[in-house]
C-alpha cells in the first residue's frame, strides 16, 4: 500500500490543506502543535472513520466549523482508491455522514460502517475488526502513536498477553478453550440429567415383561368371549325370524283393528260433517238477499285528479321561486344604488369616479328592478290564479272519493250475496254425496267387525319372551366382550407407553454413552491441543519476535546495553549483566527501546498475518524524542534496513530532515496550519 494524496477540510487546525506523499521518506516537521499528528489522525479516519475512545468527530472537526471532510487516495498493487468521509456538527454532538469510495476511477457510495468493511476487506485485516473500537492491526504495524506504544511497555503481564493476542490474532485460543469449557461443563449438565431419565430402565423392563404377560391372558379370555358371542348371535337370528313372523301376523291383525277403528272415526265424523251442513244451510238461507244496485261511475278518477292537483302544485314551486329569484334581484339593484352613490374612487383602477358614470350605473340598475317588479306583478296574479285552482281540485278529489268508496261498498255487498248462494249450493251438493258415502262405509265397517273376531295375538307374546330370552344372554356376553376389548386396549397402550418410555431411555443411554465420549475428548484431548497449539504460536512469534527486538536495539544503543523479551514479551534491559528497569533508562533509552519494540511487533505482525496489504507503508509518530545525535544516525542505519516503498515520520528534528526524500513544513497561524513545501 502507499499513500498517495491527503486533502483535509475544517480538521482541527487547518481550515484547508492538500498532502502529496511521494514513495520513499517523507517527513512532516513543524513545532509542537503545528498539527503534525493532525495530518496522521485524518489518514485513520478516512480508512477507518470514528474510533469509540480514540477519535470522536468533536476531537477532528475545526472549532466553529459546521462540516469537514477527509479525502485520502492510495494505491495496492496497479488498482487506485480514493475514499472519501465526511463530518456534520449537529445541536449535540459532530456525526459521521455517508461518503464514497473510488475504486480505478468507479465511485462506490456508501455509510461509514460499509465503507470501513470495504476498507478492511482491501486491506487484508481481519472482518472481527469491523465491531470493534480500536483496528490494532493497523495501529501496530502501519502507524502507532510514540506515547501508546510506552503505554504497552508499562502494562501488566496479563495485560499485554491479552494485547499482543488480538494483535496477532491468536486470541481465538483462547476463546475457543472458553467455548470448549462452556461445552463441557454443558455435557456435564447433560449427563447429570440423563443419569437422572436412566435410574429406572431395568425397572421398566420388568414391568413391560409383566404387562405382556398380562395382555396374553386378557386376549385369550377375549378370544373364547367371542366364540361364545358368535354362536348366541347366530341364536339371536333364528329367534328374530320368528318373532318377524309373529310380528308381521299381529300387524296384520292391528292393522284390521286400526282400520276399523277409523272407519268408525270416519263415519262418525261425515254424520258430524252432514249435521253441520244442515245448519249452515239453514243459516244461509236465512241470510240470503237479493242483489244490491251499483252506484254510476265517476267520469274522472281521483287519481287523475291527484295527477294534475301534483302538476299544478309543482308549477305553483316553480313560480314561487322564481318570484323569490326575482325579488333578490330588486335587492341587488339596491344595493349596488347605495354603492355607487357613496363611492369616490374605484376600488380597482383608484381613479376618481365621475357623477355622470354613477348617474348611469344607477339608471341601468333602477331598470332592473322596473323590470324585475313588472314580472313579479305578472306572477302574484298568476300564483293567485294557480292557487285557486289548486283549492277547486282538492275539492273534487274528495267528492269523486265518497263515490269510489260507494260504489266499492256496493260491489262488496254484491260480491257477499253471491257467494252465499254458491256455498248454500255447494253444500247441498255435498249433503248428497256424504249420504251415499255413509252407507257404504257402515256396509264396510260390518265386514271388518267380522274379520276381527278370527285373529289371535297369543303366537307373538310367545315368539316375543323366546326372543328377548335369546337377546339378554347375548347383551350379557357381549358386555363381557366389550369389557375383554376394553381392557386388552388398555393393556396394550400400557404397554406401548412403557415401551416408548424403554426406547426413549435407551436412546438417551446411547446419549450418554456418546456425551461421555464427547466430554472425555473435549477435556483429554480437545483443550490440551488448543493450549498447546497458542503455546507452540506464541513460541514462535516470540522467537521471531525477540531476534528482530535485539536486532533494533543494539542497532539503536551502544554495545554496554543489551535487551531480550521474557516469556511475557517484557523487554529486559541489560547492562553488564544485570537487569535494568526500564523506568531507571534515560529518555533517550526508553524512546530506543520502544521503538525497536515497536519496529519489531510491525515486522513479526506483517510476517504472521501473510493476508495484510500494508506491509510496504509505515508511520512513525515522533519516534525520536530524547535520542542523542548518534542515535539520529543510528536510526537512519535502521531505517534503511526496513527496506520499505514508503515512510511517514513525524519529527521537530532537524537531522531527520537530512536523510528524508521529502520534507513537509507545517506552520501554525493565527488562521490555522498552513502547508510549506
């Protein structure tokens, strides 16, 4: 990766300034406060955006200012990027606002946690860094802050173990044995409970041994049940085919019995019928009346009266309104007379208006209402003509409907008298027939009282007893079968439940067996490897770690000192033989030894991680402070053993300036940080 391009706008100090970063050593230089460490600040926000506790948008964007911006271009390999971020003060707080990313030219837009991924994916750092506050990948090999990197020196033990695990990216040891743990500690949990569901398997095999035989003994009760139901069914039958033929003979004779009971019924109810026919003849004859006259039709019905009282009554509407229409029409006149009379300019133009304009106004609107109070005249006369004749024609509806109602009651009566003599005929008619149909019946009625004397009912009361004898030995047998069913039925669930209850116990026994085993490789096996393979890791990277940490201090110190990493990657200084504390070093020793620390965690880091794209950048943030005029040059020797494409320092030193391929001179002002090439 190099860096290419930086333009900055309302960040921190600087209200405007473009960077251009050639490959080679580049070197910002300015006084304390300049804004040098700005310029590092703003190429991590453009990769990565805000970092939680590390850089907020308040920190970055220009006091006063309302919006700033970060552009940044860089290239990996042939392919050119250009990512852009964006800030916003709010009433709260400053937020990041969506910006762009440009891939050889094609632009990607694109909210700042998307383009952070897209920046992590180019990069080559791990998607886990994504969520979290801090990227140590970059902030350990690519550009880590002087006073940061002193910080790791004076952690704890435990501390920077934990530290230098994320950075290498082998913390997943770690969490991984937790995981496994969690999970074993699961399988115990498990195992406790099936032990628990298995306490009474040989118990349930017991029982179900039991209700097999149970069952057995119940079917073949069954079995012999329903023999002995079959042959009383088969009895049942034969009892029934008798009895059906006994049923059917008592029918019949029931049938005779019910016949001429209704004969009798029937004949008693016609000679009723024929009484009350004499009756009601007589009753008419007394009623009848000769036919009544009808009264003479109206010429005109009353619903064509009512037709054309509707009409008139819907013209004498249509006048009425108008006359109202009309009247209004007066007022308007009037009104607008009143207006003009009073008006001295025109509401519209402002002009003043003349008496000889108002004087015809008014005419044309006092030939309104002449003409309008014409009209009205004409139609009081014609509504009062309407009215009247309005008044004459309800009237005549109600004469013509005092005729209507006269001549329907007459018709009423006319229509009753017929009708009595067409029933007192009718009956008279029906006398006859009931007569003949009376004697002929009682004829009837004789013969069956004869008919009925012969039948005898005595053969179905015997039939009957047989049967019912039959059919309660039957029902017996069949509750006994019904009872045997029942029962095997029960038996049998039983016996299903108990042995879905083996099979699930049993395979819980599998389970257990196979949790057992689980358990046993997590603990015996699984966790030791994990120990094993992040000790055999961290071995390695301390090896590899520790040659490049010798290598740059003793490049850094004189030959009296000597440096190592513990098992802890605790620098231990040496000094004739004996352990010196880093707090006892000079400042110029403590810088040397942070920054071979430093230096060396970027090499192992960038050697380990093989996916990273940044291994040809590196940033140095004031990696001299205390260094005598030797070690300015000895650093020159160590840098130039990197061997990178491209080096950003940042230093107040002037001897710094001597072997960097281009200088960048910042100045603060009392408008900001201004850019001296």
């Amino acid at each position: 990766m190099q860096i290419v391009s930086l333009d900055i706008e309302n960040i921190r100090s600087y209200p405007r300034a473009h960077f251009d970063f050639p490959l080679g050593i580049v070197m910002l230089s300015g006084d304390i406060g300049s804004g040098k460490s700005t310029v590092l600040l703003a190429i991590e926000f453009a990769l990565f955006g805000l970092l939680r506790g590390e850089v907020s948008g308040a920190a970055l964007l220009r006091n006063g200012a309302l919006r700033g911006s970060v552009e940044l271009e860089f290239s990996i390999g042939e392919h050119m990027y250009r990512i852009k971020r964006t800030l916003k003060r709010s009433r709260e707080s400053v937020e990041q606002e969506a910006g762009y990313l440009l891939i050889d030219g094609v632009k990607t837009d694109g909210t700042a946690s998307e383009l952070k991924s897209k920046i992590l994916e180019l990069l080559g750092y791990p998607q886990e860094q994504l969520s979290k506050a801090k990227n140590l990948i970059y902030r350990y090999t690519l550009y880590t802050p002087q006073e940061e990197m002193k910080h790791i020196l004076r952690e704890g033990r435990e501390e920077r173990l934990a530290l230098l695990r994320k950075v290498f990216d082998i913390d997943k040891y770690a969490t991984i044995v937790q995981n496994a743990n969690s999970y074993a500690k699961a399988l115990r949990e498990r195992k406790r409970a099936l032990d628990i569901v298995l306490v009474d398997l040989q118990d349930k095999h017991k029982q179900a041994q039991v209700v097999e035989k149970e069952l057995a003994q119940t079917k073949e009760d069954r079995e012999k049940t329903e023999k002995e139901l079959v042959a009383l069914r088969a009895k049942v039958e034969q009892e029934k085919v008798k009895l059906a033929d006994a049923e059917k003979k008592r029918a019949e004779a029931e049938r005779v019995k019910a016949q001429e009971q209704a004969l009798k019924a029937r004949v008693g109810v016609q000679e009723s019928q024929m009484f009350s026919q004499r009756k009601e003849i007589e009753l008419l004859a007394s009623q009848q009346q000769s036919i009544p006259d009808i009264p003479e039709k109206p010429k005109v019905s009353s619903q064509e009266l009512s037709k054309g009282l509707s009409e008139k009554e819907k013209e004498l509407r249509i006048h009425l309104s108008t006359f109202a229409q009309t009247n209004l029409l007066k007022q308007q006149s009037q009104q607008t007379i009143n207006k003009v009379k009073s008006l001295a300019q025109c509401p519209m133009c402002l002009q003043e208006v003349s008496e000889n304009h108002k004087l015809s106004i008014v005419k044309r609107e006092q030939e309104k209402m002449y003409a309008a109070q014409e009209q009205e005249t004409q139609m009081r006369a014609h509504v009062q003509q309407l009215e009247t004749e309005i008044a004459q024609l309800r009237k005549d509806i109600e004469e013509v409907r005092k005729k209507e109602q006269e001549i329907g009651l007459a018709a009423l009566k006319l229509s009753q008298a017929q009708a009595i003599v067409q029933r007192k005929n009718a009956l008279e008619v029906q006398q006859t027939a009931l007569n003949k149909e009376i004697k002929a019946q009682k004829i009837l009625l004789a013969e069956l009282e004869e008919k009925v004397k012969t039948v005898d009912g005595s053969q179905y009361e015997r039939a009957r007893k047989e049967a019912e004898s039959v059919l309660s030995a039957e029902r017996s047998a069949s509750m006994v079968h019904a009872a045997l069913v029942q029962k095997e039925e029960q038996i049998a669930k039983q016996l299903t439940s108990i042995q879905k209850e083996i099979e699930i116990k049993e395979r819980g026994k599998k389970q257990l067996e196979r949790t057992q085993a689980i358990h046993q490789w997590l603990t015996d096996y699984f966790v030791p490897l994990m120990e094993i393979m992040e000790k055999h890791v961290m071995a390695r990277i301390h090896h590899e770690f520790d040659a490049l940490f010798r290598q740059w201090f003793s490049m850094l110190i004189e030959d009296v000192m000597n440096a190592r990493l513990d098992e802890s990657f605790t620098p231990v200084v040496q000094q004739n033989g004996y352990d010196i504390e880093i707090e006892n070093l000079s400042g110029g020793e403590r810088t040397a030894v942070a920054l071979a620390y430093r230096l060396a965690l970027n090499k192992t880091i960038n050697t380990v991680i093989s996916s990273i794209k940044t291994k040809d950048l590196l940033i140095l943030d004031e990696p001299t402070e205390g260094f005598s005029s030797e070690q300015l040059d000895k650093l020159r020797d160590v840098i130039a053993q990197l061997n990178l494409r491209q080096i950003i320092i940042v230093s107040h030193e002037q001897k710094v300036e001597g072997f960097a391929d281009k200088i960048v001179r910042l100045e603060k002002t009392q408008s900001g940080t201004q850019v001296i090439n």
